[in-house]
C-alpha cells in the first residue's frame, strides 16, 4: 500500500487541532484527534481530517473505472471534521425526531433521506441547535480525500479484493445494512468509507442529480472503489443511501 507523503508546502498531518466549541468530549488516541457532538443522549464522533493534497480519481489501469474518474492532484486547503461513521437512526431521530429506514436499529446507518430531506430536515435543524457548528455534507474531494487516508490504492486496504471481513457489499450476508462500525476503520478512524450505504456528497451532477460515493450492501465491489462516483437524484430516498456529516473548522 502507497502513502503519500506532503508536497513542498503543503500543510502538515499533524497539526493539532483546538477543541471545538461545540464538542461535549475532546481527545486524540491512535487515529488522531476526535471531538464528540451530543444532541439529548446521543454521540456523533467526529474526527479531525488535516489540510493536505492527494490524487483524486483512478488511472487508466484501474479495474471497473469509469470515466469520469479523472486522475489530478487536488489541495484540501482548510481542514475539516468528519464523522466517523455514517449518520446512525438514532442520531437522525434525535436531531428530526422521525424514522424513516426501512431497515430498523438505533445503530444501522439511517437510509431512505434524500438529499434534499438531509439538507433541509436534517442539517438545518442540527445547525440551529447547536449555533456555530455549520454542519454541511463532505464535497467530493473532502469525501475522496478522508476515504483514501493517504493511500492511492483501489480501497484504502489496498488493490486487492472486497473480503466478506473487509466491507459490506452485494456479495455479502446479511442482504440489508450492517451496524455502522461492523469493520475496521481506516488509518484516519473512518468506519465504512466502503460499502454499507451511499453518501450523499454536497456537489451537484447533471440536472437534479447529486453525487454519491462509497458504494453500498446491495453494490458490487466496484463501486465501493475510493475513486468511484455515482449520481443520484437529489430527491431519491433509497434502503441503500445514506450520508455522514462534515464540520469545518472555523
């Protein structure tokens, strides 16, 4: 597995961050720094993803590329938080107080929100309760960028595969969403950045469609490819499509 390494002034990995106003916990363990947001007795850990620079899309050799996964280098300017799992049913009931899944459980990712329904019932009521938080879904090259974690690999594991121990995908038992930290995470301490559920991403594709990355249960392995994009219209609301929430730091 290749890591990349920083370019010539570029900002450092490392830099620690400042405990944000609206964390109920701050702390850093292996994978780096985490703040805690709680809304009523729920938690969504987030963690803290560095400004850096890192090449966005696949090459030509790339099994199952499509193409519109153009290789070009791309600068994370501003560093960013990032949940580190998938919005859960929970955390979406505390913050809307509805319960839209078809697929029940307090910790499987929420699925059936369209974009719209995020942005509108989700993210808008979640930033007026906490004032200052400013949560917004990942653009692309944020979620690419995170997904990666300084690898540039088919997934962040590597090239080869999907194993069942690895990601959840059409290939894999149960037919239906898994809890949202059912696997490993990757260097950076993101769960499930591949397979499970589609993420809603921020950028707009043709017409009324919106970007969705990281595959899902009911998708092949190749779509749960790091460099894989898909649209979907932004009013779609699917068992198989879900998001996680991104904060900037201000």
């Amino acid at each position: 597995m290749t890591v990349h390494g920083q370019e010539p002034g570029c900002p450092s990995l490392h830099i620690s961050p400042h405990c944000p106003g609206w964390a109920s916990t701050f702390d850093q363990d292996a994978w780096g720094h985490w703040a805690e947001l709680t809304i009523g007795s729920v938690s969504q850990r987030l963690r803290y993803i560095a400004a850096g620079v890192f090449d966005m899309g696949s090459p030509a050799s790339e099994p199952g590329r499509r193409q519109d996964e153009v290789l070009r280098t791309v600068g994370i300017e501003q560093p960013f938080w990032l949940a580190d799992t998938a919005c859960s049913q929970a955390f979406w009931q505390v913050v809307t107080g509805q319960q839209p899944s078809r697929f029940r459980g307090d910790d499987l990712p929420v699925e059936q929100v369209s974009w719209d329904a995020v942005n509108v019932r989700f993210l808008s009521e979640l930033n007026r309760r906490v004032p200052g938080l400013n949560a917004m879904l990942p653009t692309e090259a944020q979620w690419e960028y995170a997904c990666r974690a300084g690898t540039d690999t088919v997934y962040h594991w590597g090239d080869g595969p999907v194993a069942p121990e690895l990601a959840h995908h059409a290939t894999r038992q149960p037919r239906q969403t898994v809890p949202v930290r059912s696997f490993e995470p990757n260097t950076w301490g993101l769960y499930q950045m591949h397979g499970n559920v589609m993420e809603w991403c921020a950028q707009s594709g043709r017409s009324e469609d919106r970007v969705v990355r990281g595959g899902s249960w009911s998708g092949h392995a190749r779509t749960l490819r790091s460099a894989c994009r898909l649209e979907r219209n932004r009013s779609s609301a699917r068992n198989d499509l879900g998001f996680r929430l991104a904060v900037p730091v201000l």
